[in-house]
C-alpha cells in the first residue's frame, strides 16, 4: 500500500486526533515527529510520544496502544517533501 503524502503541521495534528480518540490515550502527548529517509517500510518520519501527567507505571500500562496508534498512521502516511521545515 502506498502512503499519502501530508505537509508535517497536517501530520501532526493527525496523530494527535487519533491518539485522543483511542481509549487510555487521550492525554498523550506528541513530544517530537523526526522526519528522515525513508526506512525499511517506506516510511520516512517517526514520532515520540509521553504522557508526563501521569506516574512512570500508569504511563507504561497506556504506552503499547499509543506505539499502536503511531504505527498505524506510519503505515498510512509519509511527511511531503519540503514541508519539513514548516513545524
């Protein structure tokens, strides 16, 4: 399948929505989106994510369904070329 290509400031709001609309997730936070080459998956971008309002253990328990979420708009999406700069 191939990914749709959106500007970075598109790719990062995305990310936050879906990461609200999943259950335990809705107060992660987006810490970083690195936009790189390409990488064994075609997908040229990765994302860091935290939820620093909580304890080390809650976080943890929530952790795997946001990574979840992450990889399934990495399968969907790369960030466009030149709009890397923009966010």
């Amino acid at each position: 399948m191939e990914r749709l290509n959106k500007p970075l400031s598109e790719l990062k709001r995305l990310i936050n929505l879906c990461l609200r609309q999943e259950p335990g997730c809705h107060d992660c936070q987006l810490r970083a989106v690195c936009v790189h080459r390409p990488d064994h998956t075609g997908c040229n971008w990765s994302a860091e994510v935290d939820f620093p309002e909580r304890s080390e253990a809650d976080a943890v328990r929530h952790l795997r369904q946001a990574r979840r979420v992450v990889m399934m708009v990495r399968e969907q999406y790369n960030v466009a070329a030149g709009t890397a700069a923009q966010a």
